[in-house]
C-alpha cells in the first residue's frame, strides 16, 4: 500500500508551512473496502455459475455420439445434433462448456475493463476453477451414471475446453490450471484399465492428485460401457488399496472436496505514473492560487 504519510511544502509570502497527513486509517478503509469489492464480484459470478456446473462439465455431450452404447443419463435429453449452440437452444437442454466459459468471459471483460492487474485478475479465477472443479468431483463421486468409460472421455474433453481458455488469457500461471488436476484424473480413471496388477500400479501412479477414499470410490461405482466390458473386481480394488495404503503417508482420509474454500487473496500495490508540477491543473475555485510552482 501507499506510505503511512506524506508531507507537503507549501511556499506562502516567505513562510514554508509543513503540512502532514497520516494515511494510515485510510490505508485499512481502502483495504477492507478492496476486499469486500472482490469477494462480492465473486459471489455474483459463483452464483451464476453453481447452477450450470454440473450439467455443463459433467452432462453435456460436446463429444456426438459417444454415450449412444453407454449409460443413459436418467433425467436428461435427447440430443440436438453436434453443434453445442443447438444443445442450447432447445427447451429443457442440458447446458454446455460454452455457458461456463461465457459467464467466465463476461468476469475477465469486466475486469479488464478496470485495468485490474494480472495477478488480481489470475487470483480471482483460481477460486472460481476450484469452484468448478470441486462441484464436479464431488458430482462424480456421488453419482453411478457418471462412473462409465464413455462419460469419463466426455468430463476430459470437457474440462480441456476450461483448460485451453485459461491458458489463452494467460492466467495458468496463478495456479487455477493446477486445480483442475483431480477433476482431470478422476476422467482418466475412468478410462484405464481395471483388470491386472499392473493396471494397478499404473493407476496409483497417474491418481496422485486423488486420494485413496476417491479412487476407490470412483472404481466402485464404475459401470462397464458395454456387455463386452467386465465390471470392477472386488480384488482388483483390494490391490488398489494396498498400493495406495503404501503412498499415503498420513494422507488425511477425504471424499468430498470443501466446495467453499476461500484462497487468500493479495492485492499487489502499483505505483501511480509520475506527474510534474507543471501538469497540475489547479482550479481556481480552490483559491490556493499563493502556491508558487518550481
């Protein structure tokens, strides 16, 4: 923040009158008001987002075709042929990746707007892909029609939508990406083999952002894609676990991620551009016209 205090000479008739102010009241208001500011943009972006999370990176099928073999979704569509715009446009449709990301959109536009830094700016959207991520893990966990094979291809490429717009507005370097991995590893679990040892193995290998609660969850509730396709084995889970119980060193047992997290949130101090006396338009109502520039 700015300094504690600033002190001004002012030059009237032959007498130099020091004047000094103490900002550091002003300092605390700005700051509590800078924090309120940011956390109320969020609530309304989160609020506008909770409702479509879900049935956007979990249910939609931006991948045509692909759920025809698998498990029906109960509840849902029929779909509105490839292009995700139609999907939209019909009553009663599922929402898509291109509703998250244009309330997304609508946040960064407004943001760049003000001119807000850019780690101002990646703050905000790392606790917005927390958000989106945990909602959807937590979905995935609690749900048997999500745990297939082709749902699984279809909750990747969804989040590889998140992921690229992201990345093309730069903001991977505050971590946001980084909170997509659990998401991202719970669809490759999804896609694996199930069967041997070494399935096994590979699969503790890659889940290293899971824990053992949530894989063996996820291989619980897993439903073949086809007839072709054999169900998980009570053995194959056992192995899982035991390989886990080895890599978790005191790892704290966890289902369900804390949709409500709040990350810390700093707001970098940038000093204002350099002015000159003599670019100082001083109105004439002030009546301070005793000051005398350099």
């Amino acid at each position: 923040m700015a300094t504690t205090a600033i002190t001004y000479i002012l030059q009237h008739d032959e007498d130099l009158v020091p004047l000094t102010s103490d900002l550091s009241e002003l300092n605390r208001a700005l700051s509590a008001l800078c924090i309120q500011a940011y956390q109320q943009l969020l609530s309304i972006s989160e609020t506008r987002l909770q409702p479509i999370i879900v049935p956007a990176m979990l249910e939609s099928e931006m991948i045509p075709g692909l759920s025809g073999s698998g498990v029906k979704l109960g509840n849902f569509r029929k779909r509105a042929g490839s292009d995700p715009r139609a999907v939209e446009r019909n009553a009663g449709e599922t929402p898509s990746m291109a509703a998250v990301l244009r309330e997304l959109s609508a946040l960064h536009t407004a943001m760049s707007r003000q001119a807000l830094p850019p780690t101002l700016m990646e703050q905000a959207f790392r606790q917005l892909t927390h958000l989106l991520s945990a909602s959807a893990l937590n979905s995935l966990l609690l749900r048997k029609d999500m745990c297939s094979w082709s749902r699984g291809l279809q909750i990747r490429y969804n989040v590889s939508l998140l992921e690229e717009w992201l990345r093309t507005r730069g903001l991977q370097a505050g971590g946001a990406v980084a909170l997509l991995e659990p998401l991202i590893q719970a669809a490759q679990l999804l896609q694996v083999g199930k069967k041997t040892e070494a399935d096994a193995q590979a699969l503790v290998h890659t889940c290293t952002a899971l824990s053992t609660q949530q894989i063996v969850k996820i291989l619980t509730l897993y439903t073949p894609h086809s007839d072709l396709e054999e169900r998980v084995t009570l053995n194959f889970i056992r192995t899982v676990q035991g390989l886990l119980k080895e890599r978790s060193g005191g790892q704290p047992p966890q289902l369900l991620m804390d949709v409500r997290r709040v990350f810390p949130v700093t707001f970098p101090y940038l000093l204002p551009p350099p002015v000159r006396a003599d670019q100082l338009d001083i109105p004439d109502s002030l009546k301070i016209s005793f000051l005398r520039r350099p």
